[in-house]
C-alpha cells in the first residue's frame, strides 16, 4: 500500500474516534498527466485540517471549501472536476482532461482497522465499496488486481502488490529495504548468517534464515517478484540466482563489477539454465548515475527496477568501456 494512503487511514480513523466528523476522497479516473493515480487517498475534517492528496492543490482546496462552508455528503458520492476548458484551467488540470473523484462520509471505520491490521501482518486486501447502498466489505485481494471503478462500484486494492527478495543483510541491505517499502513491495530479507539476524532491524520487513534458494522455491516467485543479491558470496548468491532465472520473477539482480557479473555468469553456465534465462540477470545491478555510497546505489537498484516493473528501456545503464570499480563494486553488501 502507498505509504501515504496508509498515512490518511491512520488520521481518519485517529479523527473518527477523537469524535470529528470526516470524509474520504478517492480519485477513481484521470485524464492527461495527474500526479496522484487512481486509488489515491484524501481525508478532510469538518473543520478543514486534510491529509493525503488527490491533486496537484488546487482541487485539494476546493474540497476544504466545501466542506467548510455545509457542502457535505451523507453518502458516497461522484465528484467531476474539469468538465468545461475554463473548470479545467482554474483547477490546473491538463488541456481536455478532467479527474474523477469519490467523495464518501466515514461512518464505519471498521473496515479501515481491518485493512490496516491484514496489510500490517503483509496481506493483500480489497476494499469494496457500492456507491449506490454505501455499504463497503474487505476481501482478499490478487497481486494482478489493480485499481477498478464501474458501474457504480469500487474495488481498491490495499497492500504490497509486489515483492522483493534481498538476498544478504548488510548496509546496502538495509537502505534497500527502507527505500522499497513505500513503493508497493513487500520485503523479505534472507541470510542465513546469524551475525547479520541479530543486528537486523527494519520495521516492515520479513527476515528468513533458510538457505537463499529454498527461499527462492518456497516464496514460489510469481511476475510480481523481484530478486536482488547482495552478499557478494556465491556460496549464497548463485544458487539463489539459478532458482530465480528459472522463475516468472519480473527481474533478477546482482550485485558486482562487470567483470564479476562475467565470471557468475560463467558460473551460471555450469548449472542447468538456457543462455535466455542466464541474460535475464541484471549485472552490474542498477542504473549508471556514478553511485558510491550504499544510500546512492540502493537509487540507482530502485530505479532500474522499477523502471523494469514499468516496461521502460533501461537507456540509463553503464556503458560498455566503464571501469571495473564502478558503483556496484562500492557498495558495503
């Protein structure tokens, strides 16, 4: 789940019971660039305090002033923004585009304290909400569900919708960890050194001290998962990576000079992979922006996964003639 929908849950329900009354705003539809997708979550008080965003600002605005001023809804309703050029422009919304948003009493926040203690212990939930009656029920939700709205009804989808394996508990570990939790993944952390569990902590991640690859084949990896190896050991990492070039798993890495990523690859050879499931590692890991630090390496690890997870062309990669010491190679694993 964003961690900042997770945010406006938390405040609404910490409104709700202090007795305020509260609204919840979800954009369900946008057209043009938005910065907030469908999904997204606000919740604005009676007397004007807000969290969470579902615009650039000036819709955010509107909605206060509405609800300052008695425009109140006893009941999910449909709100349209940018409907005419001249709504559009006032409310900063691109040429022709408009943004379509539910606006909903919060009356039962039963269902929020369910969300939020299934994602907590990393479950993937649904919230389904039928405009037309009111009434909403949380389900079990499919990592291949997205955000839907029609014919009058919601599914919105809580929790992390992918995952990632780290592969090794060291300082880059870490960082990668904290960096990958709000955007959408749940994190398990694997190794089996004891030294490295003990000094272990990240609130919101998973730690496993089985060996990496009977983690690989247990977490059974599906297209929604992401291996990242960063032990530098290949007694750890390469029989963990050969279990995952075999899987559906969205993108396999590992951490290494392009000389190193060359002689695993060789490595990789002496098992039984096909050269097509070899060439989907992503060596040397991340994208090339002259990393050094751990902090700096975990960016550029982040950002070519998820520009994978996007179907982008990965053109940021480091080039052919770069020097054996590159960022990879300087990371504390």
């Amino acid at each position: 789940m964003d961690s900042l929908d997770a945010q406006v849950l938390r405040q609404a329900l910490q409104w709700h019971a202090s007795g305020h009354k509260v609204w919840l705003v979800t954009v369900v539809e946008t057209w043009g660039s938005a910065p907030r997708p469908p999904g997204a979550l606000l919740a604005v008080r009676e007397d004007g305090q807000v969290v969470g965003s579902v615009s650039g600002g000036c819709v955010e605005d509107d909605l206060i002033e509405r609800v300052r001023t008695g425009e109140r809804v006893s009941k999910p309703q449909l709100i349209v923004y940018g409907v005419s050029k001249e709504e559009a422009a006032r409310f900063g919304l691109p040429c022709g585009g408009n943004l379509r948003l539910v606006q909903e009493p919060l009356l039962d926040t039963g269902w929020i304290d369910d969300v939020l203690r299934r994602t907590a212990e990393h479950e993937l939930v649904c919230r389904v909400l039928d405009l037309a009656t009111g009434q909403s029920r949380v389900e079990s939700g499919h990592r291949s569900e997205g955000f839907a709205y029609a014919d009058e009804i919601m599914r919105q989808p809580f929790g992390p919708r992918w995952r990632m394996l780290v592969i090794g508990a060291g300082q880059l570990s870490r960082v990668l960890a904290q960096m990958a939790l709000p955007l959408d993944f749940e994190v398990i952390v694997c190794d089996p050194r004891e030294e490295y569990f003990a000094t272990w902590e990240v609130p919101g991640t998973r730690f496993v001290t089985t060996m990496p690859d009977d983690t690989v084949i247990e977490l059974q990896l599906d297209p929604h998962c992401a291996v990242v190896a960063v032990t530098h050991d290949p007694k750890l990492d390469d029989m963990a990576l050969m279990e995952a070039l075999k899987s559906p798993a969205f993108y396999v890495g590992a951490l290494g000079s392009r000389s190193n990523t060359a002689k695993r690859k060789e490595r990789l050879k002496e098992f039984d992979l096909s050269l097509a499931e070899i060439n989907r590692l992503h060596g040397p890991i991340g994208l090339h922006l002259g990393s050094r630090t751990p902090a700096e390496i975990a960016v550029s690890i982040l950002a070519e996964i998820v520009a994978v997870r996007n179907g982008i062309a990965l053109a940021q990669k480091k080039p052919l003639e770069a020097a054996d010491n590159d960022q990879a190679s300087c990371a504390v694993g």
